[in-house]
C-alpha cells in the first residue's frame, strides 16, 4: 500500500491543498475540531471534504496509520509525535522560523518592525514550532496589515506545501536544526494595544495600526471608534491627529446610530 496523506487543519490553506492533493494522491482529512463543516470569513475544511467525497478522519484513526504523510496546516491542536504510528509528520508553519514560534505570527512581525515575513516547512517534533525546517518562502511586508501578511501567508504555503510533497512521501529531504528563536503564547499579546497611542512616533503608530488590522476579528482603535483607513496625508473623510513627532490622518468608524 502507498503512503495516504492526511490533510489537517482550516482556512484556504488546507482546503486548497486538500483539493490539489487528492487529484494526484489518496487523501483523507482531519479538520480543526472549531470546524462545524460551515464557510465563514475562510472556507470550511470540513465542508470541503465532504462536498468531494474525501474521507474526514479523527486525530486517533490519523495517528494509527503507519503508511500516513502527516500535513499540518494551520491544525490548532499540538501534534505529539510518539502517539504517531508514522515519522511523516510536517508542519507548515506561518513565520520565517526560528523567529516567531507560536500564534498571533501575523501581528508580532509588524510591532516589531520586521520587513520582511514568510512560511515554514518544517518536520514536527516533541516542541512548538521547533522542528528541523525543511524550506522557507519569505516575502517583504511592506506596508502590509496582519490581515494582508496572513493571506500572503496562506497563499505562499500551499505553494510550498505542492512543491515538497513527492519528497515528503518519499523521505528525499533534508531538514536543519533550528536554531534560538523567539516563541509567543496564546496569551502573550496584550490586546488593549489596538487603542492608538498618540505619544508614541509616527512610524510606531503605524505599526500599530497595520499590526491590528484583521477585519475578520478586529480593527485597531482610536477612543474607542474603529480606524478603517489611515495615511500621512490628507484624505477625504479623515481626521487629522497629532503623533509625537508629526501629525497622521485617521479614518473613524462612527458608532451604529441603532
């Protein structure tokens, strides 16, 4: 029997990666446990498994598979490698590892003044994030938001992901040892920063402002008012503010009048 892959996961990443995959490959599908098999703001797993007939599989029914090539994309629980029958176990991880181990990986990169973002291949070991990286795909931010660098993100590593996979299935790769990174938990971004801070500097005011701009969850704010667009010049319908060393044009969101 040949290797299966199993495509775990949600969001346009995976569902693009399990339709690509299964016409070329024998598939099955482990969604996100959120996933309810209903397209949001991003597509449903699920529902894509079951609108093409690909068989959906639990984390136990994946982990006995011996002949299994394990993807990992954007699967939100922790893969434990020793519950695993097989050693094909790969994460595609959305950060130029070993910087930006952990979550919220479109939001630390713009507060931290990076220019440049991308995706990770990399195996999956006993950590978070930290297995040897197989191959990476970088991109400029530029001026991106969060929202911006997380579709590059999804759209880079399904690339990457129908690049490597003959490989992957049959071993042919070799994968280096990560090196000191940075990791952040669930829990280590404090929210209350999408409230613009206006003694801080222009350029730390934008970061701001592009760092938490995720439509889909949040936008950052201003007293409270969501900012929907901004710029260094005047625009129709801004507001001029005051930054610590110059001024910047905001965009205010006015409250639901109902």
């Amino acid at each position: 029997m040949g290797c299966q892959l199993c495509v775990a996961g949600k969001n346009m990443i995976a569902v693009e990666a399990l339709a690509r995959l299964s016409a070329d490959h024998d598939v099955v599908c482990l969604p996100n446990p959120e996933d309810q098999g209903v397209d949001g703001w991003q597509p449903s797993l699920r529902r894509a498994a079951l609108q093409s007939g690909i068989p959906i599989v639990n984390e136990g029914e994946a982990a006995a598979k011996p002949e299994l090539c394990f993807l990992s994309l954007e699967y939100s629980r922790i893969i434990r490698p020793d519950a695993f029958a097989t050693d094909k176990l790969f994460n595609l991880h959305f950060s130029l590892l070993p910087k930006y181990r952990g979550c919220n990986t479109a939001v630390w990169p713009i507060l931290h003044g990076e220019e440049e973002h991308g995706v990770t291949l990399h195996c999956i070991d006993a950590g978070v994030d930290t297995g040897p990286i197989i191959d990476q795909r970088a991109f400029p931010l530029g001026s991106m938001t969060a929202f911006g660098a997380y579709m590059e993100c999804q759209r880079l590593g399904v690339e990457l992901v129908l690049e490597w996979i003959p490989r992957l299935i049959g071993g042919d790769f070799q994968a280096l040892a990560q090196g000191e990174g940075t990791s952040f938990a669930r829990g280590s971004l404090d929210w209350a920063l999408k409230e613009i801070d206006l003694s801080e500097t222009r350029e730390q005011v934008l970061r701001r402002l592009r760092a938490f701009t995720f439509p889909a969850y949040q936008l950052p704010t201003l007293r409270g008012k969501e900012i929907t667009q901004w710029g260094t010049r005047p625009f129709h319908g801004a507001t001029m503010v005051e930054a610590a060393d110059g001024p910047l044009f905001l965009k205010l969101r006015q409250p639901d009048a109902s």
